[in-house]
C-alpha cells in the first residue's frame, strides 16, 4: 500500500494546481482570447513544455509501457499509429501556416479558408462536431487510464470506511477516475490556457525527474547480459521482415496471444499501412484539439514552428528513459508473477505494478505526483479545447452573438463539466486503453484525413466537398467498427480514406467555387505550397511584389531527415537504459547529424512573420 509520505506529496502536488487555478483566474478571465490563447503571450519555450506535458499523458505511458514490454524495440514504429511525427510536419511548415490566420480555434480557421457562405457554414459545423467527438473520445481514454493506474496503490478497503457507499470491483477504477477528472477540471475551469501551460510547466519538470530516476533504478539492477537471457530472439532489434519474428513461447507464452490480439503479426503489412496513412495524416494537419490551441497561442508563426520541434526533444528523450527503465525491470524481476498469471494478464497494468514494487518511499511519490500530472496535463488541455469550439463556434455565431465576456466565460465553466460528464459516461462502457487509442486513430482520424489535406494544398476544393467528405469520413468511422468488429481499424483505413476522398470530390465538383476573395486572402496570408496557380495568378495582378512559396522541395528533405532525428530521440534513451553501447554509438552519431542538418536547412530559416 502506498506510504503516507507519499501521499502527501501528492497532495501537495494536487493543492499547487488547484491554486494555479485560482492565481490564474482573473488573468483568464479578461477576454475569450485571454481564456482559451492565453492571451497570445506565452514565449514559445513555455507552450512546448505545456505541449509535451500534455502529450505525456498516464494512459499513453501504460500504453507504451506495455508495447515496449512485449515487441522490445520494435515497438518504436508502432507509436505511427497516431502518427507521432505529424509533430515533424508541424515543426517544418503547418504550425506556421495555421498561426498565420490568427484565429481563435480550428473551426475558426475553416470559416477563413472557406469563407462565410453555405459550403463554409456547413463545413465550419462539421469539424465543431468533429472536434466534440474527438475531445469526448481523448477525455474517455484518459479517463480508463487514471482509474485502472490509482487502483493498484489504493485499495478499495482503504477508501471505503470514508465514503457512505460500497463498490463491485469493476467500479473501483471509475471511482477513481472521477475524482481525479473532478480535479483536473476545476484548475482548468478557473484558469483557462494560463493555468493549464503553467501547470503543465510544473508538471513536466516533476516527470523528467521521475523518469531519470526510474532509469538509473533500472540501470543498477538490469545488466545486458540478464536482460538479453529473458528475451526472444529479436527483441533487442529496432528492424524487422514481413512477419514480426518474436516468439515468447519459451519464456512468457501468454505474450503471443497479446501480439495475436493486437493484430501485429504481419508486421511488415501493419508498417506499410501505418506509414500510407501517417503520411496524409501528418499532412492534414493538426486535428482540432488541444495540440491545435497551444500553436494558436503562440506569439508568431516562427514561435509555433519552434514550439511544435521542441516538443519532441523535451517529450522523447525523457518519457522513454521512463519507459526502457520500467520495460527491463519488469522482464527481469516480473517473470514468475507472470507465468503464475497464465493467460490472465492485463498488460495495461505493467506500469503501476512497476512503480509499485521498484520505486521507494518519497521517490514513489514524486512519480506518482508526475504521471498524475501527465494525465491532468493531457485531460486539461483537452477539456479547454471543447468550449473554445462550442462557445465560439456554436453559442457565440449562432446562439448570442451579442453575449459578454463574462456571461461567454460563465458558459465556458458549463460546457467544460458537461464535456467532462459525457466523456466519464463513454469511459464506464470501455475496458481497455488499446480499444480507444486504435478507434480514435486509425478509425476517427481516418475520415478526417482526406478533407484536411486537400483544404491546404488545392485551390478548388470548398467548403461544401469538406462538408462531405468530413460527414463521410464520421459516418464510416462510426459504422464500420461494428460491421467488422475483430479487424484493427487500421486495415480499413484504406477504404475509410477513399469513402472520405469521394465525398469531398463530389461536393466539390458539384457546387461553385469559394469565394475569390476568400481564396485571395487565405493565400497570400497561409502562403502554402501546392495546387493555387490560378489564385496565385489573381494575387499577382492585384500585388506584383507577391513570392510564391517555393520551399516544397526543401520542406520535405527536412520531413523526411527530421522523422529520422525523431527515430534517434526514441532509441537513444532506450539503448542507454538497455546498455547496448554500439548501438547506441550509431544512434547518437546519426543524431547528431541529423541535428546539424535541421539546424542549418530549417531553424536558421525560419521566417519571423
């Protein structure tokens, strides 16, 4: 059972983000701006943080926790799912193209590159809807995460003397959950953005404490030689062929009934798809969620390039200095509570069982209070991005434009607790992490990606063909779990993706163009890359002095060298916490270079506008 100690470092934790909350209050209460951007003040440096923090969210660490325990090092490709270097794309070229418009919120933006007429209300109401679905389905995954991970220290039979209620052991966890979710809740509330980055900025320096400490735990107890004696073959290598080749049958069998049910087998098939659709989903850009809103907030489109690269140094290296150190102290010292466990084992476990018998007294705290952090960084930044849609999208455009500041910020505090109810209700009927992380990313992000790619690059495609090929996407995203229930979202992607592309065809080819002056100023503002000649032309005649963007070529080398540099953040803290020194050697040098290469092609020409 968890020390007093530290418990109540954790509640000193707790109590500094509920002031945070109250500090913040009147700051974020001048203006919708103050409330949801912080007021566009923020240095770049402080948003990455709050960013990363977000992003190291507890369910997502459990998750990766697990993935590392079971496919070794191959398990740094499987985090593509998502895909983790849409932050590459960000960091070369989106994030300055998105700051450029200067708005508020993703649905914003929509009315700006489609305009105000009935392609660009229909296609503004649809990513509202969008952005609803995704927050309450982000909210629910964090929500099974907190639950599962708090039940492991603190027992039901410790609590129950203090609450008038008894709980079936299934509900424990949701019990949890909502105490945590109350909390995280009410400093975001209060404070807005202000309270959500300065938090965060606490939050991160808490966790990469915790996860040196859990790495050098690891280090003094796990040489390479035992860690490679209770391995299959290929576990300790990143590469792989068609098929994934790791067979735990000699040492926990129950392992490849995990890889059997998580449908990874064909690996090679599984990268291939996972690395087509990362692609055109890094290209759509941000989703309209929390990631979106911290890149809004930035001071300058160069500040939101730099925020979205820092995210990767300061989020990478240290999380997975967490994640190799619990992986190989759970292979080594848990291998005979596993076996005792038979086919019963609940992967998603791993990590708060780690913590739980490796971490002492006081440092356990200090962990603790970090990933409790992680969550209610990610839960949040989430929770804000549902009234920035909904109170300046919906009830501000359509409900009472007219409304105050304060009345618009008393609404905010509403739809924050609803958004909160709802998602915590959706979390009551979902049992795994892995079940929501695989809808939201491959079966929800799946119909948003054609749409969201082809609203940058081509100059035709209105706010009409957005609305269907958005509604086509939903719809599919929804439907087609149930039509085929065993099969990993990620395979129908395809069919998903060419559903969503033939509604935005049509709807476009069907209906007028946008608005001349509406294209003319989205160009000339975003000054994208890609299918505008005859926009660029009108721009031309109206400014001669206009310069195209010519930097297709030189953007994507630096994609294609930074999802590599990306690579080497991941491994090099894995490699240092398994001890594997060529490796590690080759790793560190091709990041090196990589480094060299963007620092040179990409941060020394950053356009300050």
């Amino acid at each position: 059972m968890i020390h007093t100690l530290d418990l109540a470092i954790i509640g000193v934790y707790l109590l500094t983000t509920v002031v945070i909350g109250l500090v913040m209050r009147k700051r974020a209460a001048k203006d919708m701006d103050s409330y949801f951007l912080g007021g566009k003040t923020l240095p770049w440096y402080m948003l990455g943080l709050s960013n990363a923090s977000g992003m190291w969210d507890i369910s997502g660490t459990m998750w990766m926790v697990t993935l590392a325990y079971v496919y070794g090092l191959k398990s740094i490709w499987i985090p593509w799912l998502w895909p983790v270097f849409n932050q590459i794309f960000l960091m070369i070229y989106l994030s300055g193209w998105l700051r450029r418009s200067n708005v508020l919120t993703g649905a914003a933006w929509i009315r700006f590159r489609f305009g105000d007429g009935a392609g660009g209300r229909l296609s503004h109401m649809i990513v509202v809807l969008f952005a609803v679905i995704g927050v309450v389905g982000f909210l629910s995954y964090g929500f099974i995460g907190i639950g599962k991970f708090i039940e492991i220290f603190i027992p039901w039979n410790v609590v129950s003397p203090f609450v008038p209620f008894d709980l079936a052991p299934a509900q424990v966890p949701h019990f949890y959950a909502m105490v945590f979710t109350t909390i995280a809740t009410f400093y975001v509330v209060l404070g807005g953005m202000f309270s959500i980055v300065w938090a965060d900025v606490v939050q991160f320096f808490i966790m990469v404490t915790a996860s040196v400490v859990v790495a050098a735990i690891a280090m003094s107890r796990v040489d390479a030689a035992m860690l490679a004696s209770l391995v299959p073959s290929g576990w300790l290598n990143p590469f792989f062929g068609w098929e994934l080749g790791l067979d735990w049958s000699r040492y926990l069998p129950a392992v490849n009934d995990k890889i059997a049910a998580d449908g990874f087998s064909l690996f090679g098939l599984f990268f291939m798809m996972m690395l087509f659709k990362g692609i055109f989903a890094a290209m759509a850009g941000p989703a309209p969620n929390y990631d979106m809103q911290k890149i809004l907030s930035a001071r300058t489109p160069a500040e939101a390039a730099k925020l979205s690269g820092f995210v990767s140094v300061v989020l990478l290296a240290p999380r997975y200095l967490m994640i190799g150190g619990f992986t190989v102290l759970m292979i080594v010292f848990f291998r005979e509570d596993f076996l005792a466990m038979g086919g019963n084992i609940d992967f998603e476990k791993v990590l708060p069982l780690a913590i739980k018998q490796f971490v002492p007294v006081g440092l356990m705290g200090l962990l603790l209070a970090g990933l409790f952090a992680a969550f209610m960084g990610t839960f949040a930044s989430t929770v804000n991005a549902a009234p920035a849609y909904l109170i300046n999208d919906v009830y501000l455009r359509y409900i009472n434009p007219k409304a105050g500041g304060r009345r618009l910020i008393y609404a905010s505090y509403l739809i924050c607790v609803l958004v909160v109810v709802l998602s915590s209700l959706v979390g009551l009927y979902v049992s795994t992490i892995n079940t929501v992380i695989q809808w939201i990313v491959s079966a929800l992000y799946g119909g948003y990606i054609a749409a969201n790619v082809l609203k940058w690059h081509w100059w035709r495609f209105n706010g009409h063909g957005y609305f269907w090929g958005m509604l086509a996407g939903i719809i599919a995203s929804l439907v087609f779990p149930m039509i085929w229930p065993k099969v990993l979202p990620l395979y129908y992607f395809p069919l998903m993706f060419l559903i969503s592309l033939a509604g935005c065809l049509l709807g476009t080819l069907a209906t007028p163009p946008t608005d001349e002056k509406v294209l003319m100023n989205f160009y000339r503002t975003t000054r994208p890359w890609g299918f505008w000649k005859p926009i660029h032309d009108r721009v031309v005649a109206a400014d001669p002095a206009f310069a195209r963007n010519r930097n297709f070529k030189r953007d994507m080398a630096n994609v294609t060298v930074g999802i590599v540099w990306q690579l080497c953040l991941t491994i090099v803290p894995l490699y240092v916490v398994m001890k594997q020194g060529f490796p590690l050697a080759v790793a560190g040098v091709l990041l090196l270079l990589t480094t060299a290469f963007l620092k040179r092609n990409w941060y020394d020409k950053l356009e300050n506008t």
